[in-house]
C-alpha cells in the first residue's frame, strides 16, 4: 500500500493496485491555518519588539525598559520572535510533515513557557500591565491549538 499527499488541495490518495480512494485531510488544513496564524501572530509582535520594546513590555508587564541592556535583549527577543514567525510561515504548506509536526511542538513549549512566565511574573514579581492577561489567554490558546494538531490521528 503506498500513500501520496498532494499540497493544493489537501487530499491524500491511498492506492491499493489499481483502486484508489481520495481522503479530505481536515488535519492538514487545521495545521496550516494554526502555523499561519502563528506566523502572523509572532512577525508582528516581532517587528513591534524590535522597534518599540519599551512600549510593548508597558502594555505587557506595566514597566518600562530603561536600561541599554534590557532594550538590546527585547530586541534580540524580537529577532528570535520574527525567526519563529517566519519558519511558521515557510513550513504552513508541510502538512503532515515531520517538519511541520516538530514546529508545532517547538511551539507548544514557547506558548506554554511564555504563559509560565506571564504569570510567574505576575503572581511573583507583581508586575502587570493592561494586555497581561489576553497574551495569557492568547498563548494558552495558541498551546491548546498546537496539542489539538499534534494529537490528531494521522491518516
């Protein structure tokens, strides 16, 4: 039994001698949307971490970064975020792949490590400011997403 996936329309054949039936690949789709959104998601944060670090850690955490130090490490955070953003966006039509499945777990322990250190930073540090708690929200979703896909049953 061999098995062929065709990227544009997201159907996978399974061919058994000459007989073959084509199967819709709902998980294929559901993983490019989730790495586009992601792609999206984390360029733009990217850019705005680069060129306004200290305005994004204010709506964030509700302190400003007012040291050399700080803002060179936000914006080396912003380069890894606009990295991230674009293997998502490259790896969107993998489907199913290894690549594309290795992604997706990359990403489930930044979303969920971000999220730890959201709330670490507020139950423990105190620090709060308004957009805390929907990129909490934002992130515990976007690692619900990414368990979704990666515990999809492969066809």
């Amino acid at each position: 039994m061999s098995r062929g996936v065709d990227d544009c329309d997201n159907s996978a054949s399974i061919v058994i001698g000459e007989a073959s039936v084509s199967l819709y690949l709902v998980v294929g789709r559901l993983m490019k949307s989730l790495l586009a959104t992601t792609a999206v998601l984390e360029f733009g944060t990217g850019l705005v971490l680069i060129a306004l670090p200290s305005a994004l850690t204010t709506l964030l955490l509700g302190s400003k970064l007012d040291t050399p130090v700080g803002l060179t490490i936000a914006r080396i955070g912003g380069v890894a975020l606009l990295t991230i953003g674009t293997a998502c966006w490259l790896a969107r039509l993998e489907g199913e792949s290894r690549v594309a499945r290795g992604l997706v777990i990359a990403m489930l322990l930044y979303n969920a490590g971000a999220d730890a250190i959201f709330v670490y930073a507020r139950l423990t540090l105190g620090l709060s400011g308004i957009g805390l708690w929907p990129a909490v929200v934002v992130h515990a979703a976007m690692a619900g997403w990414c368990i979704a896909n990666l515990l999809r049953v492969r066809r």
